[in-house]
DNA sequence: AACTCAATCAACCGCCAGGTA
DNA sequence: CTACCTGGCGGTTGATTGAGT
C-alpha cells in the first residue's frame, strides 16, 4: 500500500506566508476553531495543504504565543530537559508556556549547542569534552564533535529510560541490585522531600519559588507520573513509569566539570545570572546525602551514563516501602 | 558600496502512532 | 485484521538577514 500524500499538492502555494494569508487562516479558526486541518485551507479559501495551515498556526499565528528571545531561566530549562530526555522537543516545548518545539529546536541548534561547546560540554552527552575525547581516540573524538547524528544515537540508544524498561531492564536492575540492607534510614533534611512537597502545592506545570530561587517544575504526563527537581544541576527524580517505581538522584554535568574547567558554579553563575550559590551550597550536601541513601536501597545501580543512581523497582516490595513516603497514594 | 560568509528561523519533508471504518 | 486517514514529531532545507572585509 503506498502512502498517500498528506493532500493533493498540485496548485498549492509553497514557502512563505503572505500577510493576507495568515490574515484569512487566523480568522478562519478564531470563527471556526481547525476542526479537521485538511479541510482548513478549502474552507478559509487558502491554496495551502492542511498541514502548512496547522504548522503556521502552531509555530507562528497561535495567540499565545510568546516572541523574542528566550530567558535566560527557558534556557536553563531547555538544557536541563535535554540532559534529562533529549531531542524532545515537543516535550521541551510542553514546559516551556508560548515556545513552540520548532522554535526550541532552532535555539538549540543554533545557539544553545554552539554555547555548550564554548564551555566545555558535549551539547549531546552535557558532559564534558575533555571526558568524552579521554573515552574516545582522538580520531573519534574529532567526529564525536562533528558528527551529532551518530552522538544523536548513541545518546538515544543510552538514554531511552521507557525502551530500556520495556525490554526488561527493570529485571536487569534487579539482578544486579545489591542484597537488602536493613539499616536503611530515611535521610533527615532529605532534599527530595522537600522536592515532594513543593510538587503538593504546585499545580502540573508551575513555577516555584521558595528561598530566594525560582524553578519550573512538572509532573510529567500520563502515562509516566514523574516529579523531579531541578535545581541548576542537582537533580532528584522519583516517579513511576511503565516498568514500576523509579527514583533517580545526582549531580549533573556541572558538578563533573569541576576540576576540569575550573569553579563550574561561578561559570555558571556568570553565564545564568542565577543565584546559585546560595542555593547550590547546601544542595551540595544535600544531593550527597540523597545519593548515598539512594544507594543502599536494594535495586539500586550507578548510572554510568547519566552519572547519578538509579533505581528501577518493578518487584521489590522493600524499596517501594522506603520510597512510599515520596509517593502519592496513586503512584504506589 | 559591493561582496562574501555565517547565523537565523520559517517552512517543508518523511516517518510514525493512533484512530476508525 | 487490514487499509487508510490524520495529526504530530524530529530532521533538514533554503531564503533572509546581518556582520565582516
């Protein structure tokens, strides 16, 4: 069966709008709503395919959009989210009120990934170069730099945490989880606490701001109930995604820059104007203390990759007990 | 002023997933 | 179960803009 183009493409206009064009669609769907998108372009009277229309509209003539230049604090988040999942963009976008994925692609591919580089990062991995060239010859580490569609998949294949779980790697973490540890004590002042409890008052996508810092948080989706908590590199997670209960704690790339590139917080401080140091200096002790807990828990494993602990349980009634005070009731 | 080159970003393309008949 | 349609996604392209010479 071959497929059918999306619309009879004869006689359709290509490449950019006219302003009399986005002037007919915008009051097209303010009277009508889109409705069936294919039917869009004959009914407004436009000699464009549906798909144009609904691209025009979602990238660029949708109300609520926002324009200009990203903050600084939407830049922050791009790359935290695509440390945590990747070229997401839809998803990205989905945090980030009035971007669209399309826009968030470009500024990544233009300026964010350009950025990264001149600090030291692999825009890819978010770790540093120095470390990818020492994992790799410097032949590949020429290509590494140079070629992101092969990194793109690596990353892929590496960080892909549902596909991963959906082919069995809960069980995998299991089989090499450590044997249940009985002295095992919730941690005081833990941080992921304190995470779950500024998701308890947050709606699904807010933003928060608690001593002096501000962050957007989310929930997550659906089908993968998830709460985390950035805070500029520390990162706690817990949540529940096909393959069970999963927590996740560590310290992201700018905690491995140091020694590498020097202070990475002040570097961050001067390229974010955040004011992390406040912040970050009890999140050090902090994110320690959570990474240790995390790690006497019986399914837990070190992410090599993503360079935090990770625990995946789908079968151990113990861990699900020691993280039930972070879950809501619905999560268990 | 004219030209070149790099950066930007709107728009397109092909593919995929989900829904439906 | 299959064929088909639609919407959505991510990758890529190419026109436009701006900076540098």
């Amino acid at each position: 069966m071959g497929r059918q183009p999306c619309c009879d493409k004869v006689g359709l206009k290509k490449g950019p709008w006219t302003a009399e064009e986005d002037r007919k669609l915008v009051n097209f769907i303010t009277m009508h709503g889109h409705g069936c998108w294919r039917e869009v372009p004959k009914l407004a009277g436009l000699l464009r395919c549906g798909k144009s229309c609904r691209l025009r509209w979602t990238n660029y003539l949708r109300p609520d959009l926002k324009r200009g230049l990203l903050s600084e604090s939407e830049e922050k988040l791009i790359i935290d989210l695509h440390a945590a999942i990747g070229n997401r963009w839809s998803r990205i976008a989905a945090q980030l009120p009035g971007r669209t994925d399309n826009e968030i692609k470009n500024y990544w591919n233009t300026r964010i990934k350009k950025k990264l580089r001149q600090m030291g990062i692999d825009p890819v991995t978010h770790k540093p170069l120095s470390q990818m060239q020492m994992q790799s010859s410097p032949t590949q580490s020429l290509l590494l730099q140079e070629n992101d569609e092969q990194q793109q998949q690596q990353q892929q294949q590496q960080n892909e945490p549902d596909q991963n779980h959906s082919n069995g790697s809960a069980e995998t973490l299991v089989l090499t989880a450590r044997e249940p540890n009985d002295d095992i004590e919730p941690l005081e002042n833990f941080n992921m606490e304190d995470s779950m409890q500024l998701f308890n008052v947050c709606s699904p996508t807010s933003v928060i701001s608690l001593s002096g810092r501000t962050e957007e948080v989310d929930s997550d989706d659906s089908d993968q109930v998830s709460k985390s908590f950035g805070n500029g590199g520390h990162a706690q997670y817990i949540g529940r995604e096909s393959s069970g209960v999963k927590a996740e704690c560590g310290l992201s790339v700018w905690d491995q820059m140091g020694g590498v590139l020097g202070d990475p917080l002040s570097d961050y401080n001067s390229q974010w104007n955040v004011d992390l140091e406040s912040w970050t200096a009890g999140l050090d002790a902090h994110a320690a203390s959570a990474s240790a807990w995390i790690q006497q828990l019986p399914d837990c494993q070190w992410n090599d990759f993503q360079g935090d602990f990770e625990i995946c349980s789908k079968s151990c009634p113990e861990t699900l007990q020691r993280l039930g005070p972070f879950l809501d009731d619905d999560e268990m």
